[in-house]
C-alpha cells in the first residue's frame, strides 16, 4: 500500500503481511489524535503492527494516546519512519506471556517527545522509549530516541541475541540504555547524550544515567541477565555513565563472566556525579570474573563531590583502562593509563530543550589528538575508547 501525502486522522492495525509504505517525495502523516492533556489507559500502538512480515516505511505518526508504533508479531520491519508526541512509549515490541518474537528489523527511525504521561499526571509509569520484551534475534539499528520521559532503549524481559547498533538516544529522562533480565545481547557503537538541561517533571531534576544494567526483581522469572556485550560506545554528560543496579528490594543483578564492558568512551558533564557505579549484590549472588577493559572514562567536568569510579565487587577483571584520575584500587588493572586523555574538546557546550533532536553534538569532540596517551594503549595495541584519533 503506497500512501500519498495528507493528514489520516485514524489508527492503523496491519493483521495480514502488509507493506504500508511512503510514496516516494510524500509525507503521509498518521494523527493519533490525543490533544497531549488528556489521561489515557493504553500502551496500543497508532499504527499496530500484528501479523509476521508486515513492513512500515517512511510514515509519520503523531499525537498517539498510546505508543506510537506497536509490533506483536515476528519479522516486521519498521524503517524511516517519524514518531512524535506519544502518551506511552514511542514503539514497543512485546510478544504475548510464554512467547517469544523473533527477527525483526527496526531501523533509521526518529522518535521524540515520548512518555508524555509522565508530564500530564505528574508523575505516571515510566514507559521505554524504544522497548523490546520477549524479543530474540532482531537488529535495532541507526535510530535516533529523543527527549523520552523513561528509558531510551530498553532491552528487557527475556530479550536475547538483539543487535543494538549506532542509535543515538539524546536527553532520555530515565536512563539512555536498559537492560533488564536479558542475555546474550550485543549494544555497540551507540551514543547516549545528556546535554543537563532541566527535565520537564516538577522538581525530578536528578541527570539521567547512561547504560544501566539492572534486573528487577517484579520483572518475574525471566533469567537473569549475562553474556551480554556492551563495546564501543559514547556515553557524554550522563549523571551516571555505567550502572549495575542492586540492592535488597527492587534490583538483584548478577555481572557474570560471560559479560563484557570494553572499548567505550564515557566523558562526565556538569551534572555527572559517578564514572563507573558497580554496586554489590545484596541477595547471595556476587558478581563474577565479567570483564571491564579498554574503556576512557574522563571525568574533568563532574559534579562536585562526584567519584569516577566504586566498585564492590574484587571478582570482575579490569584492564588497559583509560581513567582521568586514579580509581578506586579494586577498579585498577594492568595496562591502565592515568591523567588526561588529551581528547579534542571534551567540554564542548551542548544545547537541548526536550523537544528538538539538534543539540550541537560533534562526535569528532571525544577522539584523542595526535599525542594523547590512550592511542597505542589498548589490550590489542590499538587505542583505548571508542574512537580513534582525531580526523
């Protein structure tokens, strides 16, 4: 179904192997119709995509009093498309209880102004921007989640063999990536950006973290997560730039062996008040021998009274770090460089309001110049980050 330009004041439910795509040169847009005031009760989705090899292309979807784009059904594919203004999540992928969905394909999307619930209730659920529960085997790629009142990506419940690669999450109110009961998953090469701008939820003005490993304990009986890989990644202006969540109610998280923290860049802003934030598993289950190695954590422009790095745990294997300052001892290792990365412009101002996408971000900010200890340093005998030298 090829779909001109024009406004479709309607909601979409696509049950049969259907490619509803954009005329080409076209701006079809979907109207959800919530007048962005009103209390709604459901997480459908504007357009509903429920049947196996249905394929959205190029549309855009707006005002949704649920989510904006929902998929219930295995190898559906979702590209090109524009979300704006959503009462729940921007999309959601969730197989029903027992079941799993299997390769999909999410890719080149652009969402915004997700989870508006939060602001209309003042207070509200926190619903994942880009949520995939009960989802296996499926790539999620080249997004860009904008200025979402919950998580950005969230990996969650039973989700494994994703592939989350180079999406950009930007001033996620609740964390920029989430993993949540989930295994085997791959994250690499995505930014995460906090520009520190005031979020817009009555006085919750506390920085977003970046990635956070955390599993709950009302998520039910999922297995734990483990074996998941979190490489090459940029992570700037984050109240805390890596997380392991725990304690003796809500979280009992695991980091096992099998786990694999390598080859990000973590650069702290004004309201970044921790690097690395590794807390103990109170329930029995200590952490394991995960590995944590050629990562740059620069922590220059940090909260007062914020730390670069705690870890609880003497297990989890550190190595060829790059850190700003010194560490606590249990987070040092062999090959670790210390002092300044010499990156380009590490505290280059960026803008945000919660509702745009631009926010000033230049990726080349965060490489090494020519002379910076980290180049040559890392495990391989590459650099240490994720990113080269500057270009």
């Amino acid at each position: 179904i090829v779909v001109y330009t024009g406004v479709y004041r309607e909601s979409v439910k696509l049950n049969k192997a259907i490619t509803l795509r954009a005329a080409a040169g076209h701006a079809p847009v979907v109207d959800g119709g919530w007048n962005g005031q009103a209390v709604e009760d459901t997480f459908g989705g504007t357009i509903g995509c429920g049947a196996e090899g249905v394929v959205v292309d190029g549309l855009t979807v707006i005002n949704c009093p649920g989510r904006g784009i929902g998929v219930s059904a295995s190898h559906v594919t979702v590209r090109n498309c524009r979300v704006d203004n959503t009462y729940k999540g921007g999309l959601g992928a969730n197989a029903p209880m027992g079941t799993y969905l299997d390769g999909l394909l999410i890719e080149n999307n652009v969402l915004t102004r997700l989870g508006q619930e939060r602001v209309v209730t003042r207070g509200g659920r926190v619903n994942g921007s880009f949520l995939f529960a009960q989802v296996r085997d499926s790539v999620i790629r080249g997004n860009v989640i904008a200025n979402g009142l919950g998580e950005g990506i969230n990996i969650d419940r039973g989700s494994s063999g994703l592939e989350v690669v180079e999406n950009v999450v930007i001033n996620s109110a609740h964390v920029g990536i989430y993993i949540n009961r989930a295994t085997n998953n791959t994250v690499r090469g995505n930014w995460v950006i906090y520009t520190g701008d005031t979020k817009p939820l009555g006085d919750r003005h506390d920085a977003p973290s970046g990635i956070i490993i955390g599993d709950e304990n009302g998520s039910g009986n999922w297995p734990p997560s483990a074996g998941n890989v979190i490489i090459g990644n940029v992570i700037v202006g984050s109240g805390k730039m890596f997380q392991v969540r725990n304690n003796a109610h809500n979280y009992n998280t695991q980091l096992e062996e099998n786990t694999l923290i390598a080859g990000n860049t973590f650069v702290a802003g004004p309201k970044t008040t921790r690097g690395l934030d590794i807390l103990a598993n109170v329930q029995g289950r200590p952490h394991g021998a995960a590995v944590i190695r050629d990562n740059l954590i620069h922590f220059e422009w940090a909260a007062v009274n914020g730390d670069i790095g705690t870890c609880s745990s003497a297990a989890i294997v550190f190595h060829h770090n790059a850190w700003s300052e010194q560490p606590p001892l249990r987070m040092r290792g062999p090959g670790d460089v210390y002092g300044d990365p010499l990156l380009v412009n590490p505290a280059a101002e960026l803008r945000g309001n919660w509702i745009d996408v631009e926010t000033g971000f230049n990726i080349d900010n965060y490489r090494p110049r020519d002379g910076s200890p980290v180049l040559g340093a890392g495990s391989g005998g590459g650099w240490i980050g994720a990113l080269g030298a500057e270009v």
